[in-house]
C-alpha cells in the first residue's frame, strides 16, 4: 500500500519519518553486467511500459548485490534484479552519461526497509531469506524461498582495473500494484571502483519467479563485467508517478 507524504514531503513509517531526500552514507556493493536477447528483455520486463534499451540486439542487466551500513532506512542487504531502460515519454533530460533503469526484483533482509520502499517508492522489496557476504576476495550471495529452497546462488570475484570516481546520476523506475514510479537516484562515494571482465558465477534454483527470469533471460552465461565499489554513497528522492 502507498504510503502519503506528509505537508513537508517527508513519510511517516512504522512510527519513523523519513525526510527527502533520503541518504545512504556508507554501502558495499559489487554488481554483474549481463548482455542478453532484447526480445527476451521485453518478455521479462515489459509489462511496466518501460522498453528494455535495445543495443544491437541486446538488453543490459545486472544483478547487483549491496550491502548498506549506514542508511536512513537502516542496515540491511539486498539482491537487486534490474534492466536498462528508455525513459519513459516527458521524461525531464538527463545529464550525459546518467542512465536510467527498472529495478524489477529486490529481495531485502529487514522488515522496515521493505515497508519503506514498498510505501514510498513503489521498490518490488520482498523480506527475503537472503544471505550477502563481502570479503577481500569478493562477494557472495545466496536466495531461498519459504521452505528453505534455493533460489538462487552468486559469488562474484573482485577486479584489478580502477575506475575514476564521479557522480553518477540515474532514474530508477519501478513498477508495483500496477503504478510506475520514477525516482531521482545519485550515487557517488570515495576511493575507487573495480571492475574486471567476467568476473560472475550464477547458479539458478527453483521456488520463485525470479529463478524462471532469469532462465528466460538466457541466463546463467559469462557477465560482461564486474563491478566493485566499497565506499559507496547515495541519495535517492521523492518518487513521481508516471502516468
């Protein structure tokens, strides 16, 4: 259910308000890039309106694993299924190099962010049985459904190639109880992130819709790259509905 902002524009959840924009000051994440079929994008993520970005035949996903330490809506993990997305129609400009995307799946291993992204920003956050580990080697994860199956299972290996730090702005839409809902989204931070090509292991389960995504995606296969960034900051606002 859709939480109402408040006079202020901040929202009210679970007896907490949460003030615009909302900030993350410190998270870990490592994120997988995967080339896959454009008609295949279509299918999976279609169904919000929003067209999978079409590069000669093929849709950029990722899989991306984060790890928020210190955030205005608490500690917790997340798992985060999305694809590279067209802006909707009367969509303000964006600045060069910002890229727009549809978060499509995010298990979520606390309650309160779960009621908060739900509420406020239409996130598709589920409490999930979900398990994130970082280490000096790289980064784990593992999915199970209610009665203990797994989902789906991802380690990703740290890479040895620096990328330079900059702000990154993006759009990020999501789609839930059939309303889409676009949020200003910027992520920035210090030190530098890594990549290496590859880099991802995938192991798909059974027991939940996302493992037959992610088959219908042609996955799993070699990712286009990895991403690390260990000194992760962010600011995510208001949402806005697209109509």
């Amino acid at each position: 259910m859709a939480i109402e902002p408040n006079v202020d524009g901040s929202y009210d959840v679970d007896g907490v308000t949460i003030a615009m924009p909302v900030e993350v000051r410190a998270a870990r994440q490592a994120a997988a890039t995967f080339l896959v079929p454009h008609a295949a994008a279509v299918a999976v993520f279609g169904e919000c309106g929003l067209n999978p970005t079409n590069r000669s035949g093929k849709s950029i996903v990722s899989v991306a694993l984060v790890d928020y330490t210190d955030n205005d809506l608490g500690s917790y993990k997340e798992l985060a299924l999305a694809v590279v997305v067209d802006d909707a129609p009367g969509t303000p400009p964006t600045p060069k190099g910002s890229v727009s995307t549809l978060i499509h799946r995010l298990p979520v291993s606390e309650q309160f962010t779960c009621a908060a992204g739900r509420g406020i920003w239409g996130f598709p956050k589920w409490v999930a049985d979900l398990r994130v580990d970082f280490n000096e080697r790289g980064a784990s994860a593992t999915l199970r459904n209610d009665d203990g199956d797994e989902v789906l299972s991802v380690t990703m290996r740290r890479g040895p190639i620096p990328l330079p730090r900059r702000p990154l702005e993006m759009n990020a839409y999501a789609f839930c109880d059939g309303v889409l809902r676009r949020t200003p989204w910027v992520t920035n931070g210090t030190g530098h992130p890594r990549v290496r090509p590859g880099g991802t292991t995938l192991r798909i389960g059974v027991g939940h819709p996302i493992a037959a995504e992610m088959r219908r995606l042609g996955l799993p296969r070699r990712a286009l790259m990895t991403m690390f960034d260990d000194h992760m900051r962010a600011t995510f606002g208001k949402p806005e509905t697209v109509d």
